[in-house]
C-alpha cells in the first residue's frame, strides 16, 4: 500500500492487465458497514465486472458503479471507474475485476 492524493492506494495482482485501486476512506483496514467509494485503474479491454466476496462466500453489496470517469489527476495506467461497496461484516475481501481481456484482484481488509 502506497497513499497517493492523500488516499491508500492499492496494487492489484493481475493477468493480461495492470490493476490499481484509491480508497476514499481511511485505512486499511477499511469500516464494515459503511459505504466506501473505491475508483480504480485497470488496462485491458472492455466494460469491467466487480465482485467482492470473503472466503466463506459473504458478498459485498455494490452500492453503486462501476461508472467510468472521463480523466482525473490520479495518474496510473488504464481506464478508470468508480465504485461504492458496503462490506457488511469484518475480514479479508477478495475484490475481483474483470474485462473482456484482462482480470484482477486485490484484498482489503475490513474491521
């Protein structure tokens, strides 16, 4: 983890793409039961699918997003969107991204 702008800024672990997420929250780890705007930057091609789920099969509800953004001042490689999650209980999330070409993962941590 790295704070870029001020936020935690995560590396996600990828195949045919680059993944990064900015945590608009304070953290990690991150609140459970409150909404967490997460924007990410992912390469690849096409419109992108986000899921996160914790290892007993508990989903994460999307709040709202993915919407893509047209450009900001956050400077890493692909296109970018946002994202809400409520993580309703505490543990390790396993968030998963995926594109028409390209796929990734992060885990957030969540108390």
């Amino acid at each position: 983890m790295i704070l870029s702008e001020g936020f935690p800024e995560v590396r996600g672990t990828a195949q045919d793409a680059e993944l990064w997420g900015l945590l608009f929250a304070p953290g990690p780890p991150l609140a459970s039961r409150k909404e967490i705007k997460i924007v990410w930057r992912m390469t690849g091609e096409g419109p992108l699918q986000v899921r996160a789920t914790l290892p007993d099969g508990t989903q994460a509800k999307l709040a709202w997003g993915p919407e893509q953004h047209g450009g900001s001042s956050w400077h890493r490689p692909g296109e970018e969107w946002g994202t809400g999650f409520v993580f309703p209980k505490h543990g390790c999330w396993k968030v998963e991204l995926t594109r028409t070409r390209g796929s990734g993962y992060v885990w957030l941590s969540v108390k």
